[in-house]
C-alpha cells in the first residue's frame, strides 16, 4: 500500500509559513529584522506572480515599453562610445516578468548590440515568465556566478529596496540596540521588538546623538551584491545601473513598508503574503562602487533621467504609429516621470569602469 504522511495519517494540517514562523520563534527567541525580511520575501516571491494589475504592485517596465527601451539604448550607446569593447553580457538582477529585459534588449539590436542574456533570479514562478520573455537566457541563484570573460552590462530595476535591511534604535540608556521581530498579541502575532545587544557601531557617528527613538537602516547584504559586481567591472569592464526609490544617506528613518493589492499593510501581519520592501541608501551603493576604483554618475530623478534620454520624443513617436493612444501613452509618461508619480522618489545612479566614457542621462 502506498506510504501515507504522519500528518496526513491523523488529518493534521499542513503549517502555513507563517505559522512554521511564529513556532520558530517561540521556541528560539526574536530574530533580526533582516532574517525575518528574507525569509518573507524568499516565500513570497518563490510562490507567486506578484506583478500586474492581478498582483501588488507594478513596476516602472510594466506601465510603459518606454522605460525599458531607454535602458537598453543608454547600455548601448555607452558600449559604443567605449569602443565597442569585447562581446558584452546583458545582466538583469530581479528581472520581474523579464519586461525590462525584453524591451531592453529589442533597442539595444536595433543599435546593432545583440549581448548574451544573464538573469539573477531565484524565484521559480518569475523564472518561468522570464523564460517566455527573453529566449535562451541563462539563470543566476546569485551575482557570484556571473561570467568572467567579458564586459557586463548590469541593470537593476527595483532590486535592491527588496534586500533585507537591519534597524538600529536609539534607546532610551542613550545607546542604540537593534530592532527585532518577536511575538506580540498573546504570542500569536509578529511584532518589532527592541533586542538587548548594543549596535552603536552601526549607526554613522554624525547621527549617534540623534533622539531616543530614532531609527537608522543599514542594508549589509545590498552593500556587498554591489562590492561584489564593482569589482566584476573592475576586472571586465561595463557599466551598471540601478532604478529604486530611495535617498542620498545618511539618514534616520524607519522606511520597511509592505504592499499587498496595491495597498499599503501591516509588515508584520501575514509573513509570506506581503512584498516587503526599504528605501535604498544610494550614497552607500556609489560609496562601494567607489571604493572599487569604478566612476559614479548620480543619482539622478528617475524623471529627469528619463526625459533626458529622450523620454518625450519616443512618447510622440508611440503616439504618432497609434493616434487611438495618445491618452494612454501621455498618462504612462506622466507616471514615469512627474514629481508627484515616480519622477521624484525613484532615483537612478549609474556606475562605469574607470575608462568607459561618461554615461547619458545625468547633468
């Protein structure tokens, strides 16, 4: 006779996430803030599509081809302007749906740049989609296996905001101590708790004296995929860029937020269900690249950016081929680009190899 589980033997449910999550927790204490972020968000995005109108959010690549094209021609004109330098490699970290990388990539031919695709991706779900998008590309578990022999041609469209970030709080001893996620609501519910360990090294010392209360965030793992890439163009060549809502650091600020629908909830409520995400520090990320010999450009208002490449002309240009859709391709622009959209917030830097010429795009 066929084996039959323990649990299904005497009818008992399978543990959802969140529940494996709280048991783990009463059993061994809080855990830190950024081991909660990732164990969420490695559920999250391995179980389901969380793109689209039918998802939680939408990304700048799925409002308007626009965007994804403007990509792909900067990382084509700067590769010509360098010389054509070597056979390039089209590198996606976090491709979504891989729209960016299909729009990117159909520019980048029509600039005669037809790179080898490499996408860092875990997700299994997202994976099958990108697979459909972009033919024969290759898949990454992380940035460490990337190819060595060529120059890489690197885009990260809201990537790193998703990394698991740590939070220092100014207690009221005057020290700072690290944010945790225990057990609240009778110890069925997650809740940010204060740990007992002083982190006082973490927090730049300019802000050390800031109120009890404060809140600095720090995202160790983000600063090391970065070091970890500079050092590839070091060696390779090519250049990177990275869109993201974020800020020029330091700075204080509780930023973890979550979206489910659309909506903003609760980042403590349903583990597992809700995409969980931080404002990037992009002084850090130019700060690593520095720190690796490569030459920093921004950051830049995603806005301004994108107007700068030509985002108004390619609006005029859709428009013109399909008069019925002038509304809409208008109204795409104005999400990608006006202050009060994603013009502002999103932030954009760019990172070349120290010979590789000056990117377009910022002032």
């Amino acid at each position: 006779m066929p084996e039959v589980s323990p649990a299904k033997s005497f009818g008992r449910k399978e543990l959802s996430f969140a529940e494996r999550l709280v048991r783990s927790i009463h059993a061994g204490g809080p855990i830190s803030l950024a081991n909660y972020m990732a164990q969420a968000n490695s559920h999250y995005y391995a179980t389901r599509n969380p793109l689209g109108a039918d998802g939680d959010f939408i990304t700048a690549p799925e409002i308007s081809q626009m965007f994804g094209e403007l990509i792909g021609l900067w990382l084509a004109d700067i590769w010509h302007r360098a010389g054509r330098a070597g056979a390039p490699y089209y590198v996606e970290l976090g491709p979504g749906r891989g729209t960016l990388a299909k729009d990117a990539l159909r520019a980048m031919q029509q600039a005669r740049l037809a790179p080898k695709v490499h996408l860092v991706e875990t997700s299994p779900a997202l994976r099958a989609h990108q697979s459909a998008a972009v033919a024969h590309a290759q898949f990454h578990d992380d940035v460490e296996s990337l190819p060595t022999d060529a120059p890489l041609l690197i885009v990260a469209n809201e990537f790193f905001d998703a990394l698991p970030i740590a939070q220092s709080v100014k207690v009221a001893d005057g020290g700072w101590r690290e944010l945790m996620v225990g057990l609240g609501g009778g110890g069925r519910a997650l809740a940010p708790v204060i740990g007992e360990r002083r982190v006082d090294a973490r927090v730049p010392e300019a802000l050390r004296d800031a109120e009890e209360g404060a809140v600095h965030e720090s995202c160790p793992v983000g600063a090391t995929i970065m070091l970890t890439l500079a050092r590839r163009i070091a060696r390779q060549g090519g250049a990177m860029i990275m869109i993201d809502y974020g800020y020029e650091g330091p700075a204080l600020g509780d930023t973890l937020q979550a979206v489910r629908a659309h909506e903003y909830a609760d980042p403590y409520a349903d583990p597992g269900e809700n995409d969980l995400t931080a404002h990037v520090d992009f002084t850090l990320l130019a700060n690593a690249a520095r720190q690796e010999g490569l030459r920093v450009h921004g950051s830049a208002g995603q806005g301004e950016f994108l107007e700068r490449l030509g985002l108004g002309a390619r609006a005029r240009m859709l428009s013109d081929a399909a008069p019925d859709r002038v509304g809409e391709i208008e109204q795409a622009r104005r999400r990608l680009s006006a202050p009060d959209q994603m013009g502002r917030l999103f932030r954009v830097l760019g990172v070349t190899h120290p010979d590789w010429p000056t990117p377009e795009g910022f002032a």
